[in-house]
C-alpha cells in the first residue's frame, strides 16, 4: 500500500468512527414507531455499518476481470469456510467493498426517498446505483463513491435532526 493510500485509510477509519458516535448521539432512546426521521436514522445505521466495513477494503481501482474474480473467490470462501470474516473478506475485496459500498447506497437511496429529501447529494447517490446496473468496463476506484455515501449520510443526518426537532 502507499502512503497516499495509507493516509487516506486511516484518515477515513477515523471519519467513519466519528460518524458512528455522531449517529449514536443523534438516535432517539424510544425512536417512534411512525417516524419517518427515526426509520431513515434505522437505514443510516445500516449505510454507516457497510461503509465501516468498506473502508478497510477500498484500496486501489479495481476493474471488471478483477471484480469478477473475487466474486468468485467470495462464493468459494463462504461454501468452503461457511464464514465470512474480515481476512476472508480482504481475500475477496474487489467484489466485497463493491457489495458494502452498494448495500450503503441503495439505503441512502430509500433514506433520501422516505424523506422526501433532494438535495445535489442524492443525485450522486442515484448516478451511483444507474451506473450498477451497467457493466464495469473502466477501473473503479471506490475511495470517491465512499466519500460521497460518507457526506450523503452527513446530509441525510442533518435533515433527520431538523425534522426530529420539529416532532
């Protein structure tokens, strides 16, 4: 690893911890059971989680042949260990930061819907789960998409708190 990379993880291991206190401190002790800011804080525990797991893993560019093979080694991993830790998934990072960066926007997504909340974040967020659904056929970096599902959290937190207030 180099050190531009090196100081970007630890960098961002240290941002995703303080965003899980910063969401620890925001989620109500008895959410409501028909909040929809306290259901989209649910859906940010589950994005802030995938990112945790994803900014161990999100290394270098990846492209499709890589991505392909670690999906494979992935599924070989489970059906031969039937456990999935972090060594396993660090064996497999290709395809296992892809799936925790997914996971993380397609709940940002249904976060931002159940809102009904725009903002310029979540039309990067839509950009990135359009551009899934088509094939890797260039290097995928996935620092830039993790950045962008760390601030989207950030909006999406900042809206919740506004409308949790005025609960």
């Amino acid at each position: 690893m180099k050190e531009p990379d090196l100081d970007w993880l630890v960098h961002n291991r240290s941002a995703i911890q303080e965003l899980l206190l910063e969401l620890w401190k925001e989620f109500p002790e008895t959410p409501s059971a028909d909040s929809q800011p306290g259901a989209a804080l649910q859906l940010l525990v589950g994005v802030t989680f995938s990112l945790w797991r994803a900014v161990f893993l999100a290394e270098s560019p990846r492209d499709w042949q890589e991505h392909a093979s670690h999906a494979k080694k992935f599924l070989h991993l489970v059906v031969k260990e039937q456990t999935m830790g972090h060594a396993q998934e660090r064996e497999a990072r290709y395809w296992t930061v892809g799936y925790y960066l997914t996971s993380a926007f397609l709940r940002l997504e249904s976060a931002y819907a159940m809102l009904n909340y725009d903002s310029p974040l979540r039309g990067l967020v839509t950009r990135f789960i359009v551009r899934r659904g088509g094939t890797i056929d260039e290097a995928a970096d996935p620092k830039a998409p993790w950045e962008t599902a760390v601030g989207a959290v950030r909006d999406l937190l900042g809206e919740a708190r506004r409308r949790l207030a005025g609960e």
